[in-house]
C-alpha cells in the first residue's frame, strides 16, 4: 500500500481502529477497507469495490481498465481517474 495513504490514516487524530494493516491492505474494524492491487488485469479480478481510483491514469492501459469494470458494475462503484498528463504537449 501506498506509504501515503498509510501515514495519513496512522496521523489522523479520531480514527476507527483497523483490523488489518499491511503493506497491501488497510481494513478497518467498521469493514472498510483500502486494497492496492498491482497493475497487472489478470490479478485485479474477482473483487468487489465501492470505489476504484486510477492513480496514474494516463498510464493504465485498456485492458486494466476493462478488467475493473465488473467489480465496479456490481456495486455502482464510482471510478476515479486521476494523475498527471502524459505524452506531448504544446
């Protein structure tokens, strides 16, 4: 997991404890959880997700993408992509 998002929920002054805090998962004792999957389409399969955020977006290729999109029909998952422009510009 991202050390970011780690730092942040570990700072935070009122939290909800976790259950689980990994290198990969943060799961809270309320059963939210924050997974960091890796970037590869065959290994994002088979999760259900409330939200999904492309960090990085420009650089997801279309079949990452498309591999997500189940997880996220089956819960109305809002998807996010955000990050920096890549390519050529001006």
């Amino acid at each position: 997991m991202d050390r970011l998002i780690l730092d942040f929920y570990r700072e935070l002054q009122q939290k909800i404890p976790a259950d689980v805090e990994t290198a990969l998962t943060l799961r809270l004792t309320n059963q939210s959880a924050i997974v960091a999957l890796p970037g590869i389409e065959k290994t994002i399969r088979g999760y259900r997700a409330d939200c999904i955020i492309f960090d990085e977006s420009a650089l997801i290729d279309d079949a990452k993408y498309l591999a997500s999109r189940p997880m996220a029909a089956v819960s109305d998952a809002k998807i996010f992509a955000i990050g920096s422009p890549h390519g050529k510009r001006g």
